[in-house]
C-alpha cells in the first residue's frame, strides 16, 4: 500500500497536494448531495441537505480559487476516501426499504463524511498557519465551523429519526 507520493518532499508540496484532493471532496459532495436530497423524506433531512449543497458549493469556490493560487488553474486529485463513502451511501439507500432507515443510513454517511472533512480541514488550517499562509487557515477555519455546525444538525436528526425508526419496527413486531 503507498501512503504518501514519492515526489512529496516537504511540508508544502503535501499542503498542496492534500489541497487537489479537497477540492475534489467538494466537488464529490457537491455531486452527491442532490440525490441525498431526493432520497431523504424527512422534511427537515431534506432542508438540512439543501443547505449543505449550498455551503458545499460556496466551499468548492474557495477551495477551487485557493488551488488556483497554488497551481495556476484549478486542477484536483482523486479523494479515494470520499468516493468510498459515497459508494457505501448508494449501497445503504438500495438495501433500506423503510423510509426511517433509509434517512438514518443517509445521516449516518453524510456525519461520516462531515467527520472526515472536520479532520481535513483542521489538518489544513494547521498547516497553512505553519507555512505562513494565514489567508488560507481563515478560510479552512470558517469551513470547519461550517462543517461542525452541519454534523451537530445531522446529529439532532439522527435521534428523532433513529427513535421513530425503532418504534415503527417495535410496532411491525
């Protein structure tokens, strides 16, 4: 298994690097986020992803204009992690046949991300403040307070969802 590219030879070229496959996580998300949407039947599951595309956009800008910066044009490397979890969220919502489930399944994919993303941005903010790039950590900063915010909405739905989705299975029984 190959952790790192070989050519990465410091601290800034793994910043800039881990920077190509943020920008493709957000763009991931940002493609995935409409079919959660359709999928969810909880009024507000549907809302709180709404929402969440909306900020995912605004993220693949900043993202997109930071990468630009680096690179001279916006270019991204394959997020192997966030691929994975989509797939595994396209796999829950074919085998949940009750609405409750399904919407647990698809909070608990989109907490899964968000707790990937929360990880990866305060990676991110740590760096750009070590490399002087205080700028880009405001921006990583505002994005992890967004995507913080997002994993405590997802987890307020999750306990009403999960808590209706066992009593209807306690009542079906």
């Amino acid at each position: 298994m190959k952790f790192f590219h070989a050519n990465l030879k410091d601290l800034r070229e793994l910043y800039n690097a881990t920077l190509q496959k943020t920008l493709d996580m957000e763009q991931q998300i940002a493609g995935a986020l409409p079919a959660m949407v359709d999928y969810a039947t909880d009024t507000h599951l549907k809302q709180a992803f709404q929402a969440h595309f909306y900020e995912t956009q605004i993220h693949v800008n900043r993202i997109a204009q930071i990468v630009t910066c680096v690179y001279g044009r916006s270019r991204s490397v394959r997020c192997k992690v966030t691929s994975a979890l989509i797939a595994s969220a396209e796999d829950l919502v074919r085998d949940a046949s009750d609405t409750s489930v399904r919407d647990a399944a698809l909070i608990a994919v989109a907490q899964q991300i968000a707790h990937h993303q929360i990880a990866l941005y305060r990676t991110l903010r740590t760096w750009a403040d070590s490399l002087g790039s205080t700028s880009n950590a405001d921006t990583f900063d505002h994005i992890l307070n967004q995507e913080k915010h997002a994993d405590f909405l997802f987890t307020g739905i999750a306990t009403r969802i999960g808590q209706e989705a066992e009593t209807r299975s306690s009542q079906a029984a």
